[in-house]
C-alpha cells in the first residue's frame, strides 16, 4: 500500500460504503442508473463507469470522476448522493481515495 497506509479492500472496505449511499439510485434500475448508465452493483460495473466513460481511473484520486460527484468539486446541481440523501462521511470518502491511489483493485 502507498505511504505506509493500510491496503483498502474493495470488497471489505469500498463496497459497503457504496451499498449504503449509492445502491438505492445506483443499482439495475434504479433513477441513477436509469439516467447516466452507471450501475454500482460489483466491481465490474463500478470500474466500467457511465455511457460517458470512467468514473475511476486507478492511481488518479484528482481524476477519477466517482471522488469529484461525492467530494462535492463538481456542479451542486450533480454532487452525489443527491436531494436530502446524507452527505458522504469524510472518513468515508477517504476511504474511497486510498482505494483509487491503490490502483482501484479488485480485491
């Protein structure tokens, strides 16, 4: 892991956080889904991202587009999760970071 820092799981560590603020719109179906094509059911779907392209790119935290929605650094009207759903925690969106300055691995 980079920097002495603990390997972030994705299994363990990224997908719950992802089942809990992002499956409701984000899963077959759902309103996110239905609206941007991005399906964060597994692994595979996350890092095939949207009809508009990635949404992670291992190793670029700056880059990747999933940091830049929750991480409030785009356009309020499309910051995630959306309408009165609760904010990220910091903790984890941190969490979210290491995993992509990791290399985004399946794991």
């Amino acid at each position: 892991a980079c920097g002495g820092e603990p390997a972030v799981s994705f299994s363990q560590d990224v997908q719950p956080i992802i089942n809990q603020h992002c499956i409701k719109c984000h899963e077959v179906g759902g309103k996110g889904e239905v609206a941007s094509g991005l399906n964060l059911t597994s692994y595979e779907d996350v890092m095939k991202g949207t009809s508009a392209g990635a949404m992670v790119i291992a190793g670029d935290v700056e880059g990747s587009n999933l940091l830049v929605l929750i991480e409030g650094r785009a356009d309020p009207s499309i910051s995630m999760p959306h309408g009165d759903r609760k904010p990220i925690a910091d903790e984890h969106i941190q969490t979210i970071r290491l995993w992509i300055e990791q290399g985004a691995r399946n794991n």
